[in-house]
C-alpha cells in the first residue's frame, strides 16, 4: 500500500464493506431524491477508494461540459 498526501490507496479485488462504506452507503440511500444526493455520492466514492478532489459534470455533445459540483482537497 502505498501512502500519497497522508492517504493510504489499497489495491482491492472486490468491495470491502466496513463501517465507513456501510454508513456512505445507507447515506446515499437516504438522499435519494434529495439535494444532497450529490455530495453523498462523493462520500460513497471517497469511503470505497480515497480521492484527492472529486466532481460531478454534464457531458454535453455540442457544448462543453456543465461543472455541477466540486470537492477539492481542505485547504485549497
């Protein structure tokens, strides 16, 4: 395992479902429909494999792409 920015990256041949993604999970559940679907999609992605930033964009295909939402890193 290798530690990049005080994150550990776990190489993984399945999906570990301890505490931290069974409650990113059981958020995401519950905003289902909600505002904050969003943000608990980054949470889930953030529980599963840790990220540096984390976005979410509409592809477009004559335009060029829709910024939704962004997570950039604390202190940026």
């Amino acid at each position: 395992m290798e530690s990049v920015k005080g994150k550990v990256y776990r190489p993984a041949l399945g999906l570990m479902f301890d505490d931290k993604v069974i409650t990113a999970f059981s958020n995401l559940w519950r905003c289902l429909g909600n505002a904050d679907f969003s943000t608990a999609v980054m949470d889930v992605l953030e529980a599963v494999c840790p990220t540096d930033s984390c976005g979410v964009l509409v592809f477009y295909r004559q335009r060029k792409p829709l910024s939704l939402l962004h997570r950039l890193p604390c202190g940026s």
